[in-house]
C-alpha cells in the first residue's frame, strides 16, 4: 500500500494533479487537517463511544456517508473549478481541500477523500478508533461500444482481517464486500483479475 497523504494524484489524461496532505502548515492542509479533526473524527468518535470500540463497518459506513454528503458527484461543476484553478495548464497541482470546501467532487477526488480518511484512521493512536486493514486507490477503464469511447473511474478498495476486500465507489452509491457487488454485475469491473477468474469458476452461471 502506498501512502495516500502527501502524495499527488494524477489521472490517465493531462488534468489537474491533485495534492493530498496536511501535514504542513499550507491553506490546503490546515483545511484538510481541520476537516479530519474537527468534524469527521468527532462524529464518529460519538457514534464508537456507545459501544465502546470503533467496529470496520462503521467505519466505512461513516467514511463513504460524509464523503457523498460533504463532496457530492458534479462533473460540470468540477470542470469549471479545475479551469478556474489551472488556468487550463495541465498537470498543475490542486489541493483536494479546494474540492472539499466547493463541495463538489467526481470519482477521483471522492476516492481520494475516501482514502485520506482511511489514512487517518490507520494512524490515530487511540485503539476504539483505529481500523488495521490496508487499502488502495483502484482504477479501471471501460469501452462504450455504442458511442465510441472509453470512460475511466476511481474507487477505494479496503481488505480488514478477514482477507475480504470490501469497495467503497461514492460515485456509483456503493459499498460492501467485493463478492456481493460482483453479484451485482456492475457496469464497472471492481475485481482484479485473478479475482474475476476464481469468482467464474465458482459461480458459472454469472459468468460474462
């Protein structure tokens, strides 16, 4: 797994470079850092303060809920913020907080956002609210024979102690273990391949 804060993120096609950090004193980072801070992390904390410890399921659950509420999908929107920031140089670094605070967001910066919190997570130094699992930015493309064209998308794939890979793709409103949305047949191929062959074999009649 590669550290998903202070990286930057770039697409398959010249855009923006999306930046994810906080640990510096930047505008960006005390905005993605207060974020964590003082909003995500205090909800959940009074959501595992009933029960006493930070449950996996929680936890995701709160993660992909604040990040579809507080980054909502907007392609046209997020273009014209990306314009407006890059001045239509390409590759120019953008801070994922510059998303956050417009409120807007596509597949890539709703991954991201979902793997900073993760990130978080994995290093608060408080046991009921640590999760030990270990995730990743996923990226697939697919063709769309009818118009001639070939669309990519970004999601977050996590893998608890359990050894079951769960997805969390705010963009297509869905989460949960691999295996279920595999059943699903979804549009987008979450599995990776080695993944989809054991999953053929073993259930034949849902092969495609």
């Amino acid at each position: 797994m590669t550290n998903i804060i202070g990286g930057v993120y770039l697409g398959a096609r010249a855009r923006e470079a999306i930046v994810v950090d906080d640990q510096t004193n930047s505008e960006g980072d005390k905005i993605l850092r207060g974020f964590y801070e003082q909003e995500f992390k205090t909800n959940l904390e009074s959501k595992a303060a009933r029960i006493g410890y930070l449950p996996k399921q929680l936890a995701l659950n709160q993660i992909f809920k604040t990040v579809l509420k507080k980054m909502p999908y907007d392609d046209a929107k997020v273009k014209l913020l990306i314009q407006q920031l890059t001045q239509g140089e390409q590759d120019k670094k953008v801070h994922l907080s510059s998303f956050l605070l417009s409120g807007v967001g596509v597949c890539r910066q709703q991954a991201l956002l979902v793997g900073y919190l993760l990130e978080k997570l994995k290093q608060e130094q408080r046991p009921e609210l640590k999760i030990l699992g270990t995730f990743s930015i996923e990226r697939n493309a697919i063709a769309f024979e009818n118009e001639g064209r070939e669309g990519a998308h970004v999601w977050v794939r996590y893998t608890g102690s359990s050894g079951q890979p769960w997805i969390i793709d705010v963009t297509q409103k869905k989460i949960g273990r691999l295996e279920e949305l595999m059943q699903q047949r979804s549009s987008w191929e979450y599995a990776r391949p080695h993944e989809r062959i054991l999953f053929e074999r073993s259930h034949p009649d849902q092969s495609f």
